[in-house]
C-alpha cells in the first residue's frame, strides 16, 4: 500500500530520512525517482532494526543458488529405515533382541521390542541408482533430484522441544523460526504476499504456533498461516461497503498511528501493526487470485492428486500446488505443514506399516508432482525444496508394531537450488540407529538452507540481550558434499 494512505507520518518532528527529502524537496523530478525506487522490492533500506517488509535487511552475502526455500514439514518423524536409509541386518534379525547387539539408548516410552524389519522393499531408481522405498512410487521416479542426508541426528527425542530445535534452531521457546530469519535477512521478492507462509492442511506442530514465530525479531516477520482451501485467509475480503471507505478508515488508521508516533516515539510493535495493515490491504487481492488452483489446467490438477480418491492426498495436493503458485509470485519460505486426516502424523508408536503407508500416500504423488512441476517451468533450478521431520524412529520396535523415537540418526532429503541431485551423503550403523559418517546437525542443515539463498548463516544476527543472535546460534558448517 502506498505511503499516502499515512499523511501524518510525512510530518513529524524529527530529521528526515533520505526518501522523505527526495520526495518533499526534489519536485516532480524526486516523485519519479522515489517512485522507481520503491517499485523495487529488493532496495536495500538502511540496516537498522526497523522492520520494512519487503526491503532487504542486509541482502545476500553472495551469489546466491536459490530465490526460495519450500519446506516439506513431515510432523511426527518418518522412519529412515523404511524410507531412505535400507539396512539388509534389519531382515537378517528380525524379531531378536536388539541387546544382543547393540546398546540400546532411553527412548521417549521405552517400551521397547525386538528387531523390526521394514514392512517395504527398496529399489535403486534412476541413473543414479538411489535406494528409496516401495512407500513413494512417484516420488521414486524424482531420485536424480534428490541429495539424501542419512545422517541427521537431532539433540531432543520429545516432539516439542525437537520441533523448536528443527524451526528455530534452539530447543526452547520463543526463538525466531528459520522462515522469519529468511524474511529479516531477505525481505520478499513479492510486494502484496507475505515474505513466510505456512499452508496449514490441518496439524500444526507440537509447539505450536511458535514454531512459525518471529522470537525477537520485529512480528511482521514471522510465518503467515493460510488454510490450503476457500479463501486461504479469514477475513481476506473487504467488509467495508465501498473502496473509498475503505481508504478512509485506512486514513485515520494512518493518522492515528501518525499522532502515537509523534507523541510517543517510534515502537517496533506499532511499526509491525503498520506494516501488517498495508500488508493485509494489498493482500485483499492477491490472496483470491493465489488461491484460485482450479484454474491451473487439467492435467496439472491430476498430476497433483487433486483428484485422487484419499482425500489427503487431494489435502497435500492442493498444498504443493499453492507452494508453486506463490514460488511463481516471489514468496520467499513457504511451509507445508501435514493434513490433519492422515493417521497419527508420521508418529507410528504402533501400527507402523498402516499409519506410515497412510502417511506416505497422502504426500507422494504431491511432492513428486511440485518436483516435476518447478522442473519444467525452470524453477527447480532456484526453489531450494527440504523434506523433513524432527528426527527418526528406532531400528527395534516400541511394543509390537510400532517404533519409537530416534535422534541418533535419521534421513532428510533437499532438491533443487543449488543441490547436487542423486546425492546420498552420511550415513547410518548397520541398524539405521546412529549416523556413524558425516554426522550432520540441524544448525548445518540451517547454515546450508541460508547459504543457499547467498546468506552467510554467521553474518545474519540480530542484536538482542547484549549480542548478536543468529539461526544458527555459534554452530553451523555447510554440508559442501551436496552443493552443486
């Protein structure tokens, strides 16, 4: 929205900055060139804390591989030893006791069983040769996209605090999520969408919505929720009977604000509350348009499983193709999180063949479909894509026919922006337990994702409680092996 709809902002008491002094003391000839420069969404404001959406913070550090990040949310932990990490001893000593062989650590129930061997083949697939379950038949036939990290390992074996951990970096609530921190570092390509959606199909994360948040940082950074369906947004559309009433309510908004300023100083609240009402205003027609997918053509509906008969798989669907959508207008981190009607999250403390089959068909031909789809609209090249849980599940079964939770090791993948596909990097022991090669923590994956993005992960800080804070607090190395 334009600045004119605050009057009382242009004219208050203190020094004007350098965009005030072009447009009040230049003329007709000032007007134009303000003008061009905020038609660029990606000038570079002048590096304070003050929060400017859609503005640069600091810009990238470097070149970088990736315009935007797509983050594959898989709530609950899928189990890397009926995915992507196969191990041949599981079969060989099915139903034995792990003890025998192995130091079994406290786990989150400790109700622990025997040796449990995956209920799904694997199948080395395309040039490659990339071992990936019978569980992701589409998603099998993407293998040369993908670099599979096997040896993610994660420092809490409980969902909440392992979910703050994989969002924000820290354990503890409260931190900023690593889309807000792409946001500030950033801004937005995209000047009438938020800069970090999160498409909501149903689960949000054990957590909760600070797995989303902005922490410390200024709150027009933190992720934005849209439902997958109907208007995306609640609300989105005007209430008010004409756009000039509108414009006059947003006027006295605007002089309002104007008045605080001016007697009360500058607040970051009262500046993000702004930023949001100019925000929301210009997303009063971006937001129907995004969400209209039934005009995609027919056969990218089917592709995605808009039309499929497991109506989580319409869900997820109708996600990827909303992630695309909004890639295609320059939202920056964009999260999908998992259909609420898919069985217990990826979480299969029992039942594992059911829930994670449950699960596996809900997302598959989704992200195979967003994989293909970026491919041949040449955006694959610069839409970073991460599928991901908040760690693993256990090589023994919890009880029967479950497994428990596993942090010592377990398996991620990414594609595109700047990765090396057909990678496979780390590894697992002989049971998928322990990464025992190229162990890789949760800040590398972070450092990685911002380096993508030209974003130097030890230069992006904030200053709060006396020192810079980052994403990746003071840990972090990039994983170079799966850099293209």
């Amino acid at each position: 929205m334009k600045e004119s709809f605050f009057p009382c902002r242009r004219y208050r008491a203190t020094p004007l900055n350098r965009r005030e002094m072009l447009a009040q003391c230049a003329g007709g000839f000032g007007a134009v060139a303000l003008a061009a420069l905020r038609s660029d969404p990606a000038f570079g404001a002048e590096l304070t804390n003050e929060p400017t959406r859609g503005v640069a913070r600091h810009g990238p550090h470097h070149a970088p591989k990736a315009k935007n990040i797509i983050f594959l949310y898989m709530d609950g932990g899928p189990s890397q030893v009926d995915t992507f990490d196969p191990k041949p001893a599981l079969t060989k000593y099915d139903g034995q006791d792990p003890g025998a062989f192995f130091e079994v650590e406290p786990t989150q129930f400790n109700n622990n069983g025997k040796v449990l061997a995956s209920p799904w083949k694997f199948k080395q697939h395309g040039q490659s040769g990339i071992p990936i379950s019978s569980l992701f038949p589409h998603l099998a036939e993407c293998a040369d996209e993908l670099a599979i990290v096997r040896s993610m390992v994660s420092e809490f074996p409980e969902h909440t605090f392992a979910n703050y951990f994989l969002h924000t970096g820290s354990g503890f609530q409260g931190r900023p999520s690593m889309g807000a921190w792409v946001n500030y570092g950033l801004g937005s390509e995209c000047q009438n969408l938020p800069g970090f959606v999160v498409l909501n199909g149903g689960l949000i994360p054990p957590g909760g919505l600070d797995c989303f948040g902005s922490g410390f940082l200024p709150a027009s950074y933190q992720g934005s929720i849209f439902k997958p369906s109907g208007s995306g947004v609640a609300n989105i559309r005007p209430t008010v009977g004409t756009p000039m009433q509108q414009r006059r309510k947003l006027d006295l908004i605007g002089q309002l604000d104007g008045m605080s300023e001016e007697q009360f100083g500058r607040h970051d609240e009262l500046e993000s509350a702004i930023r949001n009402y100019e925000l929301a205003y210009q997303m009063q027609m971006a937001v129907p348009e995004v969400m209209e997918i039934k005009q995609e053509p027919k056969h990218i509906q089917q592709m995605y499983g808009l039309e499929a008969e497991y109506r989580p798989t319409q869900i997820y669907g109708a996600q990827c193709l909303l992630a695309r959508r909004m890639v295609d207008r320059g939202v920056r981190f964009i999260e999908l999180t998992c259909p609420s009607v898919a069985k217990d999250r990826w979480d299969q403390h029992s039942d594992l063949k059911g829930g994670h089959e449950n699960n596996a068909k809900a997302v598959d031909q989704p992200v195979a479909a967003l994989l293909k789809d970026l491919r041949q609209r040449g955006l694959l090249d610069e839409t970073l894509v991460v599928w991901a849980g908040e760690f693993g599940r256990t090589p023994f079964a919890q009880g029967k026919n479950g497994r428990d939770h596993n942090p010592h090791g377990f398996s991620i993948w990414l594609a595109g922006g700047g990765v090396k596909g057909g990678t496979i990097y780390g590894a697992t022991d002989e049971w998928g337990y322990k990464a025992i090669e190229n162990r890789t923590e949760i800040h590398d994956l972070h450092a990685t994702m911002l380096h993508l993005l030209g974003v130097d992960h030890t230069k992006s800080t904030f200053r709060f409680g006396g020192r810079d804070m980052r994403l990746t607090d003071v840990k972090g190395h990039l994983i170079h092996d799966i850099l293209a």
